[in-house]
C-alpha cells in the first residue's frame, strides 16, 4: 500500500529542500546578515507565489480546506511597515516570481491537483519562522510589525501544518492526483530556488532586467523592469496564449516562456525611437512568421499589450500608443495582400471542410493559414511551410483536417495573386542593424 501522499510529499521533495537551505540566501536569513532590501524583495516574491496558489485554491472545491487561512494577508501587513516605494524598479527575483505564479495558474487549468503540492511547499515557508523570525529581526531591527509573517511559524505553525497533511491524505487519493501533487511541489521548490538564487546573485541588484529572468532560455537583451509592465506584459502574454491555443498546442511551456520574454522586451521598445521600435517588431515578425507564428499573433498581441500597459500605468498612455501604431503597421502590410474579409472567408471555408467539433478543437486555423499566405506575400520567407508543417502533419492530424490546409494555401494563394503588386511595406520593413536587436532564437 503507497504511503499518504503528505508522506511521499516530505520525501520526494527533501533533496530539494536541503539544496533551497544551502543557498546563500537562505544562510543570509538564518544567520541575520540580510539587507533589508533584499529582504523586501523576499515578501513581494513570497506575497506574489501564495497570492497565485491562494487564487488557484479557492476555485477547486477539494482543495480549498487543505490551506485556509490567507497568508498572503500577513505580508501585505508586514510590507506595508516595511516598503514605502510602491513604484519602483523590479527585482530580478520578484520577476521570476511572477513569472512561477502564471505558470503555476495555466499548469493548475489543465491538472488542478498541482496546487495541492505547492500548499504543502507555501505552508512548509512559513514553518521557517521558527528559526528565521529571531536573527531576521535582530538584522533589521523589527520587533513585530513587519515580521507577522515570519511569527506565524511560532504561532502554531507545527499545528497547522499537520492539520494541513490530514486534510491533503483525504483529499488527494488516486495515483494521478498524488502524482500531480509531487509535480506541483517540484515546481514550488524550482521556484523558491530561482528566486532565492536571483536574490543573492549580481543579477539581483543589475540595472536592467534581462529576458532570462523571464524565461531561462531567453536571450540577455533589457525587458522592461517597472513592476506595472512586467505584470502587465504577463497578463498580455495570457490573453495571448488563451485567445489562440495555437501557441500552447504546438510549443507547451517553451511557448509559455518565450510569451513572457517576448512580451516584457516589446514592453520596453516604447523607450525607443519610433524608427528603431519600428524596426525591431518588423525583425521580430519575420524571425517568428519563419518558426511557424503568422506576423498576424504578434500584431493582435501588440494591441492587446498597449492596453494593458495604459490599464497599469495610465500617465505613460500615449508613450504606449507606439505599440498600436506598430500592430496597425504589421496590419497594413498584411491588408496589402488579403484583405480581412478574404482572412474571414477562409477561415469559414476550412471550418466548413473539417467541421465544428474539430474546427473547436483548434480555433481559427484557416484564418492563421491565410495569415501566413499574407506573410510570404510580404517577403516573409517559409511563413507558410514552417506553419503547415505542425498544422498539416498527417500524423498529427486526421485527413480532412490536412487536406483543408492544403486547400487553404492553395486559396489563399489564389487571392493573393489577384491583388496584384504587393503594396509597400510599412517604413522600418528593412531589417535593423545587428546588435539593435534580440540575438536569435534557437
């Protein structure tokens, strides 16, 4: 008989937990040499993972007993003694924090048992109070205020969390529950050690954040580093990802990742000059349309960032308009080759051929089809082969599905041919100089 999943929790994860205690961040707190920024820093990541996990709980039925008291309510007081500079640049630490926190919310929408496991890890933080609670006060001179976090580890915190361990044996049984649970406390663990790592890293107190803080396998280039716009370049990015499955169907978390990265870069073009903004999203849409993403994604999400951008931080409204202006850009070029109604037809056309229940299954791939067509008419080299590759493999695929691309391209192409002439690119089509922008991807 398998061992209560609390058990194979505190198992599993214990390598995990000895490397987080190893850190030199860790021994920063234990030993009460920590700064006091840093130490700010630790409560907005802290604040940020349970807030995510605090959120995704509540919507489960099963899991919303296991971890009831809101924690995160213990660091809004503690940073509300601590911080007085609600605008400021952003740590790398507190990026990666927000960055685990959306990825925790889109993995706990297709397995929610995952959220089971990153309680156990979020409680089990709190249980550090009981050695953390004495040295950090000392460090930073705080009695009370400003450590209520750290005190509920004294307060009762052994109790809770075997309250929380019956609660999870009962709730979570079956063997692709428990498996979930060991995956979202792996994930937990990966995160507190990212943040715990940019922390006492020169990354942590580095002038500019780079792309890797978002996505480990970006590039070095600066990304916005406001707090407003990496939050807001985050929920862009997930609207993105949830209006267009395409993304997550065909690239899972690397998509997820590069969504991110993307996404807080382009956030930071707004500082730009106008020519060279305009420059780098024409670079950009050509390397994506050529790694199977029509430059018709990047345009949709270029709007859809400049309003959460205005939405987060509205006195810097008109410097976001620069986005819109560089989607309606992308959106001329495209127009000078299929119009967006001969886009629509298409799309109509192909869900007709493969019908409603598949056509659901991966909305608005004829339209992407037609995009694509749109973008090689632009110049934008193997944009419709690097998209039909994944979207037409038939062994991915059944055979109305591929035979509809197919005749989608060969429409599309068709259409496109009668306009004539490509219209004129949109100033800034020529690629920029290298080194004004993002290496390339692999």
């Amino acid at each position: 008989m398998a061992a209560p999943v609390s058990e194979q929790l505190r198992e599993a994860t214990r390598s995990q937990h000895e490397g987080l205690e190893a850190l030199p961040f860790s021994i920063e707190l234990r030993t009460g040499t920590v700064s006091r920024a840093s130490y700010i820093a630790w409560l907005r990541c802290l604040r940020t993972l349970f807030r995510a996990v605090e959120t995704a709980a509540a919507a489960v039925p099963a899991l919303q007993a296991l971890a009831p008291e809101r924690a995160s309510l213990l660091l809004d007081d503690d940073l509300a003694t601590l911080d007085a500079s609600p605008h400021r640049v952003l740590r790398s630490a507190e990026a990666r924090a927000a960055a685990a926190a959306q990825e925790l919310g889109l993995a706990a929408e297709d397995d929610a048992f995952r959220i089971a496991g990153y309680q156990y890890v979020l409680l089990g933080s709190q249980l550090g109070g009981l050695v953390l609670r004495r040295p950090v006060g000392a460090a930073l001179q705080l009695e009370d205020r400003g450590l209520r976090f750290l005190r509920r580890g004294e307060d009762g915190g052994a109790a809770r969390m075997a309250a929380f361990r019956a609660a999870v044996d009962a709730a979570v049984v079956t063997d692709a529950q428990v498996a979930s649970a060991l995956s979202g406390a792996a994930a937990a663990f990966s995160a507190f050690g990212a943040v715990m790592r940019a922390l006492s890293s020169p990354e942590g107190d580095a002038p500019h954040l780079t792309a890797t803080t978002l996505n480990p396998d970006g590039g070095t280039y600066s990304i916005a580093d406001d707090p407003r716009e990496i939050d807001a370049a985050l929920r862009a990015g997930l609207r993105t990802l949830r209006e267009y499955p395409y993304y997550v169907a065909r690239y899972g978390q690397r998509g997820r990742q590069f969504t991110r990265s993307d996404s807080a870069w382009l956030a930071s073009l707004t500082r730009n000059h106008e020519t060279i903004a305009r420059g780098q999203v024409q670079w950009l849409a050509g390397v994506l349309a050529a790694r199977g993403m029509p430059s018709y994604l990047l345009e949709q999400h270029l709007l859809v960032l400049e309003e959460e951008l205005a939405a987060a931080a509205p006195e810097r409204a008109p410097q976001y308009r620069r986005l819109g202006d560089l989607a309606r850009d992308l959106a001329r070029g495209r127009r000078g080759v299929l119009e967006d109604t001969q886009l629509h037809e298409l799309e109509r056309s192909f869900e007709e051929a493969v019908g409603a229940e598949l056509a659901a299954a991966l909305p608005r791939s004829g339209f992407l089809v037609g995009a694509a067509v749109a973008d090689e008419g632009n110049g934008r080299a193997g944009a419709v082969s690097s998209l039909t590759s994944w979207l037409g493999d038939d062994g991915r695929f059944p055979a109305p599905w591929v035979r509809a691309v197919l005749e989608t391209v060969s429409r599309a192409r068709r259409l496109a041919s009668k306009r004539g002439p490509r219209a004129a690119a949109p100033a800034g089509d020529s690629v920029p100089a290298r080194g004004s922008v993002p290496p390339s991807r692999k």
